[in-house]
C-alpha cells in the first residue's frame, strides 16, 4: 500500500471536491484519473473491481469509492480525511444556496431560478431513469425481464400510494430476487446480511431530529441504485409525513443538489436545513453519509470480493429495478408541484435537452435556471410562496 501523506489526500481529494459536477459517472472518472493513470497509486484491476463493489453496496457509491481510495493510499485517517474533503466543499455551497432560497421573501429573480430548475428536475429524474433502466432491465430476458418489469412497476406504485415505506418495497425486491434465485439453485429458503436491515424501526419522539434520523440513513444506508432513488425517499417524508419542505421547495432543493459538485446524496442537507437549521444541515449530513466511512473502515480490504458474492448481486437485481421504479414514481409529484404553464414548457424543454440531443444535466439546469431568473427580473409570473 503506497504511503500518502494526509496534507496530499487532502489536497487532492478537496480538488476533486470542488470540481465534482456532474454526479457519479464524473466522480468514478476524476478518482480513476487520479490514483489510476496520474499518480499510480491504485492498480486498474483493484480500481475496477473496487468500482463495481461499491455499486453492490446500500448508499452513494461514489462516494464510497472516494473513501475506499483514500483509504487504499493513506489508511483509515486517509479515508476520513479524503472522504470529508471529498464532500464538505459541495455541502457547504449547498447549504449556502438552500438558506437563500428558503428565506421569507426570497428576491424575484431567486424565485424564478428555483421555479424555473424545479421544472427542469422533473425531465432530470426521467432522464436518470430511463438511463438506469436501459442498463438494468433493458438487459434482461424472458423470466428475469418479467420480474425486473414487475420491481419497477411495484415500486413505481408504491412511491406514489405508500410514499414514506418505499425503502421496504425496494429490500423487499431484493429478498424477492434473492430467494427466487436460491429456489432455482436448490439451496433453500434465503439468508443473507444486508447491510442496514437491522435499522428499519422508524424513530420517534419529540422534535424533528429523530425523524430527520430516519430519512437520513434511509438516504444514507438504505437506498439501493444511489443517485436518484434518494428524491422518492427524501420527499415522502420532507413533504408529505413531516411537512418541512413544500412540494416547490422540494424540487429547488434537488436542483441545488445538481447543480453543486459531489456526491448527489447531499441533497439530504437542504432537508434537514428545512427541518432544523444549519445545525439539522449538519445532522443529516453526517447520519446519511456515516454508513459509507463505515463500510469502508470495516470491510474496504474484502470489497473486492463482493463483486462475487452470488447473494449480494441476486439481491441487486431485485433491487436495482425497483429503485428504477421509484424513481419514475417520484416523478408524479414533482410534476404536481408545478403551478405555472410556463414551468411546464421549462420541463419539455429540458426534456428535449437530456433525451434528444443529449445535454448533460449541469448544463441544461444552468439553462433553466438563467431563463427563470430573466422571468423573475421581468416581473413574470412566479409560483406562490
């Protein structure tokens, strides 16, 4: 294991921290360019593999993968190091962006960004699915596919009709798959630890925080697929069971998540600065991406076994659907939660961005965002506070 002094890790991974736009698929590039090709810290094979281990597990891969690199080249200090300067410069943008838009009487032209990019989240998410979906089930054949279709329909539903309990229908996919495969190899009735089962007891009790818990490490620790699966999660309960956010506040928020570099998942933050603050920031921060420092420190030498493990990729194939299926599911109300005509045509417009001629997502959100600004100096219509 090469040597790295922690003033390096540091340097190099609070780099990849501010430059990170683009989600998962930049971050696997920038970290494969850096302890890959430049720097010869990591070898291909341990990279790869490490890549696709990290997609088997619960939680933002990428960031576990930034964590699992550092922590290759510097130890365990290394990995908390490089894993915070991996996410603390995008969190703290984020939660600079999100105080400003959810203040009382907002500017107009801040009014029309958030208005504007919310309108444009709608096609993101589509996109994102219809992306996964051509990875995952578009792969698949006769019995697998008619299962497969089957998760991203169950899921889909759920998150519309059972929105805060989705995270069950998605490890309940899993289980499903997995004990289907277990059936047809003859081993039985199916067993296996996975990580997070053991935390589905909802909390209670006085105040947000242990509610702001829950939907934290089922962001953090529970959601299979990463990316955009968290948006189902992360709104049942903001707006519907807790009511911190309105539907509009919401989708700025997955906006400003987007739009800020690193991991997508600390979108979670703009939640808990609704919920409680800058400190319940900070709080659903820390809980969501806790369990990805600790996968690492506990089992990162054996993630290169768990791209074998039959178990864990039976279980992903039930899963990864259904968060597919959430996904789209959590288009409805996003779409519900846009008032005005003109949002609409800001959504097919950013539809055709994406779909079409193939934009990237930063891109066609600064373009959402710059024509709702123009509409809020201009004194357009803008949705209600």
């Amino acid at each position: 294991m090469p040597e790295v002094p922690l003033s390096t890790v540091l340097r190099e991974w609070g780099r990849l921290g501010c430059i990170g736009f683009g989600g998962p698929p930049a971050h696997v590039a920038l970290l494969r360019e850096l302890c890959v090709e430049r720097r010869r810290w990591i070898d291909d094979e341990t990279f790869t593999d490490a890549n696709a281990a990290c997609g088997l597990l619960p939680g933002p891969a990428s960031t576990q993968l930034a964590i699992f690199c550092a922590h290759r080249v510097a130890g365990l200090r290394g990995a908390v190091v490089g894993g915070l300067a991996f996410i603390v410069p995008g969190l703290l943008l984020l939660i600079g962006l999100i105080a400003v838009s959810l203040q009382d009487a907002p500017p107009d032209w801040v009014r029309g960004v958030s208005a504007a990019a919310g309108g444009a989240v709608v096609a993101v998410v589509l996109d994102a699915a219809w992306g996964l979906a051509r990875g995952s089930v578009a792969g698949l054949r006769g019995a697998a596919l008619a299962r497969g279709i089957a998760y991203v329909a169950v899921a889909a539903v759920a998150t519309v009709v059972v929105g805060p309990w989705v995270v069950l229908v998605l490890l309940g996919c899993g289980l499903v798959e997995l004990t289907w495969r277990r059936g047809l190899a003859g081993g039985g009735a199916a067993s296996v630890a996975l990580p997070g089962l053991a935390a589905l007891a909802v909390t209670t009790g006085a105040g947000a925080l242990p509610a702001l818990a829950w939907t934290a490490l089922k962001v953090g620790a529970l959601s299979y697929g990463g990316g955009f699966v968290i948006v189902p999660l992360m709104q049942a309960d903001a707006v519907d069971a807790y009511g911190w956010m309105t539907d509009a506040e919401f989708l700025n928020a997955v906006a400003i998540g987007q739009l800020t570099p690193g991991p997508v998942v600390q979108t979670v933050a703009g939640v808990g600065y609704a919920a409680a603050g800058v400190g319940g920031a900070l709080f659903a921060a820390a809980v969501a991406f806790a369990p990805s420092f600790l996968a690492v420190a506990l089992g990162g030498a054996r993630f290169e076994r768990l791209r074998g493990n039959a178990s864990a990729r039976a279980f992903l194939d039930g899963a990864g659907p259904a968060a597919i299926g959430a996904i789209l599911g959590a288009g409805v109300p996003l779409a519900g939660a846009l008032e005005e005509p003109w949002q609409w045509a800001v959504a097919a417009a950013a539809a055709i961005g994406l779909l079409v001629l193939r934009q990237g997502v930063v891109r066609v959100l600064l373009g959402a965002a710059a024509v709702g600004a123009v509409l809020g100096l201009a004194g357009g219509p803008l949705p209600a506070l």
